[in-house]
C-alpha cells in the first residue's frame, strides 16, 4: 500500500518535471547564466571571477594561457624571451633586473577605432599604483618598474621590471584602459579619495564601445541582473559569429536548471551549477536526449585540509599521517563525484608541467586505516571501548570547519567524519558563513583543528604565498599571507626563493619537487581533490573550450558558433 | 493630538539616530573587515597593502569616529561608494529600491484586497463550509516555505507550463516599445513572484481578520444595533469592522514596514532585481555604505509605520486617547 | 469552579420545580476544563491537528527508540548507494564490512579461525588465511555468504552472522545524497524541529506578553521605553545579528561550559532557538498591547479597580484572559513560523548545521535536486505544512474552546 503510494507521488512529480525543451539558440543571440555577483567592469579594480569572465569578452591582456596550459601573446606581437635578444637580464647598481621589449599588435584598436598604444599600459600602471585607488595587489603592476615608449612606434615600449624573476611575461592581469577616456578622470579625480573609481567612464558610461578592446562591447549592464555584449567592430581578430550575448545573473543555482529549460538562458557558465546539481543534470540529459552538453574539465582548484600545527594532537607527524592513510580519497571521488573530479595528492595540479606522482620524489599515501592504526598506536592513542582512541583519558577529537551552506564540502566533510570514525579519530563539524570563515577564522587563524576549503591558482604557479614561514599571517603583518596551517621548513623556504629567479625550465622543476617532497612527508595539509570546472551548454555551439584555470572560455569568444 | 506626534516624531528621529549606530556598530562586530576579506581572497597582498588600505577605506579609526565621518558625508548628500559593485549607492540602489517598492506594494494590495473579504465572509458564518475552506486555504498559505512555493511556481508556471518567464525583472535587451508595452513586460515578471508572496499574505491577513472580526462581532453594541434593526450590512461595515481594525492596523503597519526591505528569499529565486538581495549580499560582503543605507530605510519604515499605526488606533477607537 | 457548585445546590433546592429534561440538561453542567474540552472536541479540524501534532511529539520524544527498533543509524552513510528511491534494499559499503569483518576478528580470535581455516578447506574463497573471511564477506551477496557460513557448521559465529545480517539495510523512504536512510533522519529531523518551533514559540510569547501588558497598562513613560525597545528590536537587520551570532563560541564561555547545557552537536540548536526568540517576540508584545490598551478603559476594568483591585490583580485576572485568545492564536502560529523560519535560515546557509538533521535543512539540501530527487524535498516540505497547518488548527481549536464569549458550533 505505502509502496503504491510513494511510487504513485513518484510518477506524479515525475509527471510534473517531463518538461519541453526551449528552441536551439541562433547565432542571433546567446544567454548565458551564471550564479555569481559582478562588479563594475573597471579591468584594474575588479576582483570577483564573474566579472573576470565577463571582461575577457571585452577586453584582453599582453598574453594569454591556452586552455593546453601554453603562454602565447594575445595584445602583444610575441612574448619577449632571453633566447631571441628580446628581454634581457642588466644589473642596475648590483641589482638584477630585467628590460623586455613588447610590441602591440599593429591592428589592435579601441571600440571608438583609437589604437592601442603602449601610452595606454603606462595609464593604467599609473592609476593601479595610486595611493587614492584602492586596488587590492599592486605587486603586479609595481613589478614593472617602468615604461619607455620607442620613439619612432607607438605600439613599441620596453618594460623594466624590477627583479629579474623568469615569469616575467606572464603579465596576465596587467590589463591597458584607453587613455584617451580615462586619463582626464584621473587627472580630475585623482587628489579625492577613491575619487576615481567613483567617476570612471567604467561606471559612468560603461556602454562606451571605447573602453573596450575585444571581439565585443558592452552595451547594456545592470548590476545584479544581466550584463548584453555586442560585437566590437574595431576588434582586430576574427570577427565573432554570435551578434550578441547577455549573461545573466540567476543567483539561485537551484532554478537555474528551470530558467535553462524554460528558455531564459541558452547555456549555464562555468559560474553556474553545483557539481551534484551537473551530475544528476548530466545523466538526465543523456537519458531523455536533451540538447544540452555537460562539461567536466579538471581544474587547478585544489581542495584541501589545512591542518593547525599548533594544535599539540596536530604537532605529531604521526597523527598528520594517520589522517592522510585513514581516509579513502579514491572512493570518495568515484562516489560523491563518479569520478569526475580527481584525487589530489599534494598542491600541484595534474595540469601543471610541474606535477609530479612519482614515489621515488614525493611522499604518497595510499588509503590503509592499518597504517593510520599503527601510526595512532605509535604516538600514544589507543581504541578504546566506545570506538575513539584516548591519550591519558583524553579523546582523540578535532574539530573541522568549512564554509556553511557550500553543499559539496559539507557532503565530502560528513563522508570524511565518517571515515575518521572508523579509525576511532573524534571529529566534530563546526561550520561557518564564508564571510566569517575566511574572514576572520581562517585570515586570524582563529581555527583549532582542521579547516576544509579550496586554493585556486594557475599552472607554473610559485606556491610560496602557502607554504612559506613568511606568509603565516600574525598582527604584525596585519593577518597577510596564507599560511593558515604555520607550517615553516628552511629548505622550502630557500627553494621558494632560487624558484623565482630560475630561468631554467627544469630545474625549476626540480626545486618545486623538492618542495612537494617536504610538503607530503611533513602533511601540513590533507590534500583532497582538484575540483572540476562545469558548464553546460547547447548541442549546437561549437568551438567551445573550457581551460580549467582563470583564462575562462570567454578568452575564445569570437569563435564560438551556433550554426 | 499634535503635541502627541511631533513628540513621537522627535523620539522616532532619536531611536532612528541610535539605530543607525547599533547597525554600524554590529557592522563592525562582524569578524572580519573589507579589507580582511580582500586578503583572504587574494594570496599576493602583502603587509603593505593592508595597511594602505585599511588607511584608504578608513578603517584604522575607532568605529564612532568612522560613524561621524559616514553622518557627515550623509548630511551633505553624499550616500558613499558601494565597495562590492564599485559604484556610487544611490546608482545602484535607486533602481532596486523601485522594484521592490512595486513588488510589495503589488502582492501587499492584492492580498489585503483578497484577504479582507474572505476573513470578513468566514467570520459571519463561523464553522460553515465557506469558513473551512477559507481556513484550510489560509493556514495552507502560511504553512508553505516560501522558497518552496517559489521553486514550485516556477517549475509549474515556466517549465511544465511555459506561460510566464522563470526570472528576472523584465525582457532584456528589448528595443524600449513605449510606456505600455514597457509596463505589460515588466508585469509578466511580476506575476509569479508576486503570487509567491501573496500566498502567504493573504494567509496571514485573512486570518487576522477573521479572528478579529469574530471578537468584534460578540460585542454588545453589535447585538444593540442589531436589536435597534439596523441593516445587516451597516452592522458589520460601520460598527463590527471598525472595532476589527485595531488588530488589522498591527499587523498592516509591520507588513508595511517591510515594504523596502524586501523579500530576500523570494527575490534571490526569481533573481528579481529588488533590494533583498542586494542587502543581504553587502551585509555579507562588507559593504558598508550599501549595507547601512538599507539599515537607515528599513529602520525609518518599520518605526514611521508603527508611528502611523498609533496614530490610527486613536482614529479607528475613540477610547484610546493621547496626552 | 465553585460558582457551579453553589448552583448545583441551589438547584437541588427546589428541584421539584424542574422537569426531567431541565434536569438532564442543567446536571450536566461541568467544570470548565471539562467545558473546553467538549468544545474542542467539536472543532473536527483542531482535533485532527492535535492528534497530528501528538504523533509528530510522540516521534520525537521517541526518536532513540524508533533508532533502536528499526536499527538504522541517522549518520550512516552509504556513498555507494545515494539518492535511492524509497521501498528499496541497500548493501552497505565495502568499509562497512570491512570494519565488522575486522571487529569479528578482533573480539573472536579463536572462532575466526575456524572460520578461515574452514572456509579455505571447503573451497569456498581462494586467498590467504589471514583474509579469507573479508574476501567472502566483499565477493559475496549477503545471503550467500550467510549459506557459506551456516554450511560451515561453527559454533561461535553467530556474532558474525548478525553483523552480516546488518548488511542489508531496507530504507523505507529512500537515501539522502550520503546514501543514509531518509526515514530516520527525518524522525531525528521531527525532533529538531518540533523542539525548535515549539521552545521558541513559547518562550517569545511569554516575553511578548509580559512587555506588551506592562507597557499597554502602565502607559506612560513605560510604555514608551518598551515600545521603542521594541520597536528598535523589530526594526533591527536580522541578518547582521544572525552573522555575528554564528560567529560567537558558545562554548567560550565558562558557565555555559561548565553548566554542560552546550555540546557541539547541539550548538547551533541552541543558537537557533535564542535567535529566533530575539526576533519573534515583538510582535506578540504590540498584539497584547494594543488589545491591553482597548481594554484598559472598560468598565469591568474600571469596576474592579473601584473595588480596590491591585496593578497585578487587574492584569492577571481581568486583562489576561482577554488577551489568551490572541495569544494563543500568536503562540499556535509562532510554532510555525519558527519551523519555517529555520527553513530559510537554512536556505541562506545560516540555519542548524550538518550533519544535524532538521526539517529545514534537509528541504534546503534537496531544492536544489528537484529534478533529480524529487521525493528528497517532497517528504520535509510536506512535514513542514503539514505540522505548521495542525498547529494553526489546533490554535483555531483552542481559542474557540477557551473563549467564554465563543459560539458553540
């Protein structure tokens, strides 16, 4: 009889939720939805990934990462490199600097058809490094030292970096605004504070074709609800199929599914589902043959542990260890994940040329609850009778936080629980709203035990802002760095240091597999898995290709087709 | 009577002034600053730049003389920089402070204008067939979590049945067809979420007044007017309900006050472009001139309005008198 | 009470006078409890309501027991076996068996031997000694692995054989995104969320009517420093407050450590209920005050204090029960609407923390796979309305009882 019943409320729903398909988009018009906030579109101030999507349509940078993980120049002729003569290493008073010669590419213009010149990158550099500004990390823009113009070409300069490290080229975020536009804002502005982000054309007159480099222009934003591009017809590479695209902001991941199937979008962004939501999605489309693709690319989000070494159970390598081997990664990813995502074994992405998992170079840990029982045994905590290990009738018991209301770590944080249960560790969940997460108990290091959440960095990246004894955040340094585990070791430190100024590719490489190699002996961290980039989009678009980093797919715009 | 309100509007003004520093200073209760957040998310701000920014945005100063800038730039009309959004606040919020004015004024009329009648209609005839289904109905609505009722419309109403846009506050990227045709889209935004509020609403008016109304007619002077052969209808309008108004006028005046501050739940499901949203996202982000802006709005409405409801008990019952 | 009394002697007095029907009729008269109840009775709906409720606080009273009956674990997972749909039989996970493999072994030396050593010689598994039960128990279906080892014909396995028979776990209505049983965790859910509703409700009444009858009868000065208070209070961002609260440590503070009242599993339950007593009073206060303040001038006020009535006499005894019928109408609903507001709490991700099950949360988790798992969101969003509708039946029922000036039905 219940069983009647619940099959019959089964069809019913199920009744309800078999649901048409909205029309196949054109090349007329794409929506995209996406589930995150954005901000005003001032390329040198913005800091939220929505609004980086965004601007990669409108606006692009010197060079640019393939979604392969190769630099290749974007803006620029060619990326400047020792071998070719075009950088050079020149000591200035007994410091090593390095000078690079950029070229623009001879087409590149505006929205409104000005050129771009190198005077525009010195503009921006200038307004990015003013004390009424309030960009957040002025490294990147302090790193060049200075900008000569050539003569002769306005589109030629040599750029003068301060230290003479080999990424110099990578001046991904190093974005121009149109001088033209916006020097005379900051010329006006600039003696208030915060005087120019206030009266910026990118707030005023965001729709100005001029502020815009890309294959489109903005021609319609409103904050909190949709942002419409329209091509840029100045644009100096292919001309983009699609006549226009809105993103579209659809801040609750759970009727995003509803606004795709009704119509109201076209495509879900990379900023848009929840795993558990793309996978149920993803075996649903196959099975009613729905229009829609699902994207799984493998990221360089990396989840983790952070584990406080100060806590006196967490000093012991011993229980570090027991925590890495008492855990079955492998299982949980097949299983919450469907193998979807992939096991991390330490802070290196797969997709790095620096990645490593070799056991003769790093330390790995194959799930053995044995292992992490003989390890328990041997720093002292014994089973007890009600299941948890006790030292001098002290319980083995951590406490763990992550961000509330984040559905995925809170599954992967009870599946875990679960497992350190079995092997008789005590953990309790203590969770808490990201902004007083990362806020304060993560950036105070007000945290006890263990603390699950994400790093996002790029290939090739030097960890040292996590692993280096100088970014452990204190009052000194005003809670700066992001060490939140205080984990310090001399070698790592000194590796950190030779990386930076290694030109050479492998032994670059080298330097960061010793790194890995203190990082997975000494477990400052449990690394989880490297989270999956999602998105869906129709059957028909075509030259879609997601990067798994921060170049989003947006950086390929112009090719994307629907016809 | 006057001395009565200007007093009230003077101690209105002051609680409205201490309001506004209990928000600010909750504000910075909250762990964690602008600029802590800025760290936490970006791996390369150094010491430096934590210190010139907390300079910069001001936040090296003790929280009353923070307060005493924002008063002052305040009173000289200037509403600050929203942080979040990285434009000026009244820009931003001037536009959603409209959209939900309409919603709540939408679904609030439509509700008293269902639920009135229907509270009245089930209070003459206690334990009719009419009153029960009029209960069942009203207790239904205040029943459903709204974020649930929410999703449900939009599964029935835009999916199943694709009558009516899932999201949004109106067609975007429309050609501008006129001040009807304007007026037409933006109503076809409204209907759902409008209906997800009222729902609940009307539940809860109807249900006032229906208990209200029950009181008022056990009264002796009604069974007096009766008795004097008065029209039935007289009765209930002109003695039975103005004796239910007082309760009514509570619970009218609290909705009221919420008029601005808007339906979080609701406008975050149907991506409705109100200030619910947006107030919580900046009470979230730290973005203090957003966040206490909406404070001051929602704090004036809610304490204007029980002004207005005092005011009105001693219109709506002669016996309640102010000295 | 005692006024029935003396008219039930007068009656008998000249009981002569009466007829047999009058009689009938007039010896029925009852104490007022008594009274209530037959009232109540007749409101077919609030009688429906109260028993939904009893059953719902039966549940949850009960919860432990329910756990031990059916024998299923709130907090056990099985990741291989997620989103099940109900009526369906699950295996538990390979570590599961695992573990009671290693428990058997552990407890049992002797017996497991046997077992091994029998098992390898019948053939039955091809491994080692040493892990010849954990190859059974992995290969094998429960029920053959039971055969195998009733085949085996060893004494002491019974141990053994009950933990196998655990294996298979029948999930009634279904599994969660852990794979745990739907079922119980939405008993332990009911328990959460009934306590919430019902602790808060009562608690911001009794507040609500102790401020709004002192500031309604007292006026003055009084009542306008309750009312702004209240007002403040009412006017006050939630949100904020709600940020900061899950920033406090409970448990940072001595007396409460010390007191025992906070452990971590029920830490956010408790925050929950003092937060949604903050925000919930006010308006129970500003009900009983303007019904207090319409009162204030009647005559029956004015007549008891013409008879020397004190402040509390008048109020306890004369305005009070004018004002229980709109109290308990505010109380009945409260409960609700604290259930639903725990909802929304947890649909902004401030509401009861995993892995604690409550009503709230587990609709929450399962909105956003409403396509998938329908059956997820459909079961606690029916609890939800169909216990916040039978408190407000129940209310409705009450009043009507409680009420002298109410209609019979």
């Amino acid at each position: 009889m219940l069983n009647r019943i619940a099959k019959g409320l089964m069809l019913v729903t199920g009744v309800a939720l078999a649901l048409p398909v909205a029309a196949a988009p054109t090349n007329a018009e794409l929506k995209i939805g996406i589930s995150q906030e954005f901000e005003t579109m001032n390329p040198l101030i913005m800091t939220m990934s929505a609004s980086a999507y965004m601007y990669r349509m409108v606006g692009r940078s010197l060079v640019n990462l393939t979604p392969e993980g190769k630099w290749v120049p974007q803006l620029a002729k060619e990326i400047p490199s020792l071998e070719k003569g075009t950088a050079k290493i020149i000591d200035e008073g007994g410091k090593k600097k390095i000078t690079a010669v950029w070229e623009i590419v001879e087409s590149a213009k505006w929205g409104d058809g000005k050129p771009v010149i190198c005077e525009d990158f010195i503009t921006s550099r200038m307004i990015a490094t003013s004390p009424t500004v309030s960009v957040g990390e002025k490294e990147q823009w302090t790193q060049v030292e200075k900008i000569e113009i050539d003569p002769k070409n306005p589109k030629k300069c040599t750029f003068k970096y301060e230290k003479a490290k080999w990424d110099f080229y990578q001046l991904a975020q190093f974005f121009p605004v149109p001088t033209h536009l916006e020097k005379p804002i900051f010329d006006k502005y600039n003696k208030q504070k915060e005087g120019y982000e206030k009266n910026s054309n990118y707030v005023r007159a965001a729709t100005n074709p001029g502020l815009y480099n890309g294959p489109y222009v903005i021609s319609e934003v409103k904050l909190g609800s949709h942002v419409s591009f329209s091509p840029n017809p100045y644009f100096y590479g292919k001309k983009p199929n699609i006549q226009k695209i809105i993103v579209k902001l659809i801040p609750n991941t759970g009727t995003m599914e509803a606004n795709l199937r009704s119509g109201t979008i076209d495509m879900i962004s990379t900023l848009g589902l929840d795993f558990d939501q793309a996978l149920a999605f993803d075996k649903k489309a196959k099975a009613e043959k729905l229009a829609y693709d699902v994207h799984f690319v493998p990221s360089v989000t990396y989840e983790h542990i952070d584990l406080k070494l100060d806590n006196p159970v967490l000093k012991d390598v011993r229980v570090r260890k027991a925590l890495v081997y008492s855990i079955n990664r492998e299982d949980l990813v097949k299983a919450l994940f469907e193998g979807k995502q992939q096991v991390a074994i330490h802070n290196v992405s797969p997709k790095d040329p620096w990645y490593t998992a070799d056991p003769g170079m790093i330390t790995l840990y194959r799930y053995s609850k044995r292992e992490a029982g003989k390890l328990l045994d041997e720093a002292g905590w014994k089973m007890g009778a009600d299941g948890y290990r006790a030292k001098d009738g002290k319980r083995l018991s951590l406490n763990f936080q992550t961000t509330a209301g984040n559905k995925t770590r809170e599954l992967v944080q009870v599946y875990l629980q679960n497992q350190w249960k079995q092997a008789g560790i005590e953990v309790l969940v203590k969770n808490e709203p990201a902004r007083v997460f990362f806020g304060d108990t993560m950036s105070k290091r007000k945290f006890e035990g263990l603390a699950l959440f994400a790093w996002v960095s790029s290939p090739e990246n030097s960890p040292r802002s996590t692993v280096s004894g100088k970014a452990i955040p204190t009052a000194a340094n005003g809670w700066s760095g992001q060490n939140f585990h205080g984990w310090s070791n001399p070698q790592v430190e000194k590796n950190l240091d030779a990386l930076d100024l290694e030109f050479d590719a492998k032994k670059r490489a080298a330097l960061v597999h010793q790194i890995l190699k203190a990082y997975t002996d000494e477990v400052p961290v449990v690394p989880l898995y490297y989270r999956s980039d999602i998105s869906v989009t129709p059957k028909s678009l075509k030259n879609y290709k997601m990067s798994g980093h921060q170049f989003y797919e947006t950086n390929n715009v112009e090719d994307w087709n629907l016809n | 009577m006057t001395t009565f309100i200007t007093r009230r509007i003077l101690q209105t003004l002051a609680v409205i002034v201490i309001l506004s520093y209990v928000c600010y200073y909750l504000m910075s209760l909250m762990p964690g600053d602008p600029v802590d957040m800025m760290v936490a998310s970006n791996p390369k701000i150094t010491a430096e730049d934590v210190q010139r920014l907390k300079a910069l945005y001001g936040l090296d100063q003790p929280v009353y003389k923070r307060f005493g800038n924002w008063v002052g730039s305040i009173s000289q009309g200037d509403l600050g920089y929203s942080r979040t959004y990285r434009v000026p606040v009244q820009e931003l919020m001037g536009p959603r402070l409209w959209n939900t004015f309409i919603l709540s004024i939408a679904s609030l009329t439509l509700s008293l204008l269902i639920a009135i009648p229907l509270g009245v209609i089930s209070a003459l005839k206690p334990g009719s067939r009419t009153d029960y289904v009029v209960n069942l109905f009203s207790f239904a609505g205040i029943s459903i979590p709204s974020f649930w009722l929410a999703i449900v419309l939009i599964i029935i109403f835009a999916v199943k049945i694709p009558l009516l846009p899932a999201g949004g506050t109106q067609t975007i990227g429309g050609e501008p067809l006129g001040f009807w045709a304007d007026l037409a889209d933006r109503s076809v935004y409204l209907v759902l979420p409008v209906l997800s509020l009222s729902i609940q609403q009307i539940g809860r008016f109807s249900r006032f007044t229906r208990s209200a109304m029950l009181e008022a007619m056990r009264n002796d002077f009604i069974r007096t007017a009766r008795a004097k052969g008065l029209s039935r209808s007289r009765v209930i309008w002109k003695h039975a309900f103005r004796n239910a108004l007082i309760p009514l006028i509570t619970i009218l005046a609290l909705s009221f006050s919420g008029l601005f501050s808007g339906a979080i739940l609701t406008e975050t499901v149907f991506a409705y472009q109100g200030v619910g949203k947006l107030v919580y996202d900046s009470i979230i982000q730290n973005d203090y001139n957003v966040a206490m802006i909406s404070f001051v709005i929602s704090v004036s409405m809610v304490l204007l309005m029980n002004l207005v409801a005092d005011i009105a008990y001693g219109f709506a019952d002669p016996r309640i008198s102010y000295q | 009470m005692s006024s029935n009394e003396i008219v039930m002697t007068n009656i008998e007095l000249d009981e002569n006078s009466l007829s047999a029907k009058d009689r009938a009729e007039i010896e029925k008269a009852q104490p007022m409890w008594k009274m209530v109840l037959t009232q109540f009775m007749d409101h077919k709906l609030a009688v429906a309501g109260a028993v939904i409720i009893a059953i719902f606080m039966f549940i949850s009273i009960f919860a432990n027991q329910i756990q031990s009956i059916t024998g299923i674990d709130p907090d056990a997972q099985n990741v291989s076996n997620r989103y099940l749909s109900p009526w369906t039989t699950a295996l538990a996970g390979p570590d599961v068996r695992e573990t009671a493999v290693e428990r058997f072994i552990m407890n049992n030396p002797e017996a497991s031997d046997k077992v091994q050593k029998a098992l390898i010689e019948k053939g039955l598994v091809a491994v080692a000694e040493a892990d010849a039960i954990y190859e059974l128990v992995a290969t094998k279906e429960p029920a053959a692995v039971l055969a195998d080892l009733k085949s085996l014909d060893i004494p002491d396995t019974k141990n053994l054989i009950t933990s196998v028979k655990d294996f298979e776990t029948f999930h009634f209505l279904g599994t969660d995104e852990l794979g745990r049983d739907v079922f119980i965790r939405l008993v332990y859910g009911t328990r959460v969320s009934m306590g919430v509703g019902v602790l808060v409700a009562i608690a911001s009444a009794l507040i609500g009517l102790l401020i709004g009858s002192i500031a309604g009868f007292y006026g003055g000065w009084i009542d306008t420093v309750l009312m702004r208070i209240t007002d403040a209070l009412l006017s006050l961002p939630t949100i904020p407050v709600l940020i900061v609260m899950a920033a406090v440590d409970l448990s940072k503070f001595e007396w409460i450590r010390e007191s025992k009242l906070i452990t971590p599993s029920n830490e956010s339950i408790i925050k929950m209920v003092i937060i949604l007593c903050i925000f919930s009073w006010m308006t129970v206060a500003r009900l009983v005050r303007g019904s207090i303040l319409s009162i204030r001038e009647r005559e029956f006020v004015l007549a008891a204090r013409t008879l020397g009535a004190g402040d509390g006499t008048i109020i306890v005894r004369h305005m009070f029960p004018n004002v229980i019928a709109p109290m308990l109408v505010s109380i009945t609903l409260g409960v609700g609407e604290s259930i639903l507001f725990e909802a929304a709490l947890s649909f902004l991700g401030l509401g009861i923390q995993p892995p604690t099950p409550s009503w709230g949360n587990m609709l929450n988790n399962a909105q956003e796979l409403i396509y998938q798992a329908p059956f997820l969101a459909i079961l606690p969003g029916i609890l939800i309305l169909l216990t916040t509708i039978s408190f407000n039946y129940l209310g409705d029922g009450l009043q009507d009882a409680i009420d002298p000036k109410a209609i019979r039905r």
